[in-house]
C-alpha cells in the first residue's frame, strides 16, 4: 500500500479524498495546507494527520505519493518540493503556465527517477463526441477549430482537454497558422481571448457548427464541472496506474514514459499559446 498526501484542502481535494477512501492500493495519511483552520477541518473529516508545511510532512508520514489540488500559480513549487524528496506527484492540471519552468520540472523528474501525472477536469464527453463526428463525417477540406477563452489556464485546459479526447499529440505550424491532424484531417486551431465565456465552433466550408461546447464549466469553479466522470473515470484510471509503481519496475518504466508523453504535450500547447501572444 502507497501512503498518500493531499497538498490543498479545496473542493478537488475532497473530490478526490471521497475517490481514495474506495482504492485499496493507496493510504491517505495526511494533508498539507497554508492555512490551519481549514486544514484541520478537512483532517478531521477524512481522520488524518494535517501539516503546514509539506517537506515535514513527507519525512514523518513517510509519504511516497503528493495529489497536489492548490492553486495552479502554486503547483510549480510544490511539485518541485515534492520531487526533491522523492515523491511521485499526481496533480491537478496544469503543472505549470510558464514555459521554462514546466522544462525545469520536466528535467527534475527525469534526474529523479520520479513520475507526475495530471489530473484533467473530464467536462462532459457528449459535445467532445459531436465534434469527433462533425469532423469524421464532414468532406470538406477546410476544417477549423476555434478556441474562446477568458484567460491562459482556461485556454490551456481547453486546448489540452481537446487534444486528448480526439486522440491528438501534435500540433504543427504551416505559414501562419496552426493544424492539428484528427482522423486523418487536418484541422487548423485558432485561439482568442473571450469576454463572453469560454466556449468552441466548429467550421468547414459548407458547415458550421457553434453548439459544440457553448457549456463549457467555469474553469474557476469546479463545482460546475461534471465531478462524477471524474471521479468515476480520470482518477481511478490515475490511482490504477500508480497501483504498482513501487514494486513493478516495468510499470514504473511504462508511467514514465506516460509522464513524458504529458510533458511534451504540455510544452506544446504552451509554446504555441505563447507563439500566438494572446493573453499579453
């Protein structure tokens, strides 16, 4: 059994506290949060230990694994914290909104053997599996994608939450504008800044599609977001497949290899933000 720790006692922390009491693999132990009064009322509904600070927490608990559920502009210096005392990290997404420093944990993780793996809010699959029709049954050749966000964690949660569910991993530049291939079809993707909300259209030639995801939750506001599916499906497929990294070295190396996979389209999805200057 894998004794675990909450960094953050938000309403992910006790999404994801209600998830751990049905895995048998892992042992919430502890939680770790900046301030004491809510630390100690999230301690005493899940009976743990609560500390301040999270480097005296791991070394007392022994803790092998950090869910990390704290504010996005915190999650750069606690995973750093964590990988330097040989925790592997399950973390909300995203790790980091700043380039550099996403290549600097993605390094500190190779050079200690650890593993980060991200949580993603799972918004409802009904729009994402419209849109994978739209696109597989649309002929046109000119298929787009735009992206409306009010600002970069929203735009990077969007752009990655739609690259995974569409089963894509690249994104490429031709000229000046970017493409994704889907089914075998090139998609160009746009991003722009929104004061109406967060939401996507689909276009092609003849065809226009706006309903695909117009409900989009408020990315700052998780208690919008459908929290079943992911407490029934992302995190359980997360905690399933951190079930045997301590004692199965082939499955330590094959999550690895997943941690990079994640990094590389983290670093994608931020380059191209970055490229197109939108939240400046």
């Amino acid at each position: 059994m894998i004794n675990l720790a909450i960094v953050g006692v938000g309403k992910l922390a006790n999404v994801c506290a209600q998830a751990l009491t049905l895995q048998k693999e892992f042992k919430l132990v502890a939680a770790c949060n900046h301030t004491r009064m809510r630390l100690q009322e999230f301690c005493q509904s899940y009976n743990l230990n609560g500390y301040l600070d999270i480097e005296e927490m791991v070394k007392n608990e022994q803790i092998q694994a950090l869910l990390i559920c704290s504010p996005v502009n915190t999650h750069y210096s606690y995973i750093k914290i964590g990988l330097n005392l040989n925790c592997n990290i399950i973390c909300q997404a995203p790790f980091s909104l700043d380039y550099a420093l996403l290549q600097d944990l993605h390094k500190l993780s190779r050079q200690t053997h650890t593993v980060i793996t991200q949580i993603d809010y799972h918004y409802s699959e009904q729009y994402f599996n419209q849109l994978k029709k739209a696109i597989i049954q649309d002929n046109a050749q000119k298929l787009k994608l735009e992206l409306y966000a009010q600002d970069l964690e929203c735009c990077y949660l969007m752009l990655t939450t739609v690259l995974k569910l569409v089963a894509c991993n690249t994104i490429h530049k031709e000229q000046d504008a970017y493409y994704i291939n889907v089914f075998n079809k090139k998609v160009e993707i746009t991003l722009n800044k929104s004061t109406e909300g967060n939401y996507f259209k689909f276009k092609a030639e003849n065809y226009y599609f706006n309903d695909v995801l117009e409900t989009f939750a408020d990315i700052h506001n998780p208690s919008q977001a459908n929290l079943s599916i992911f407490n029934q499906k992302e995190f359980n497929i997360v905690i399933n497949s951190y079930s045997l990294l301590l004692s199965d070295q082939a499955k330590l190396i094959q999550a690895q290899a997943n941690s990079n996979d994640e990094f590389t389209l983290s670093l994608k999805v931020l380059k191209l933000i970055n490229d197109l200057n939108i939240f400046e």
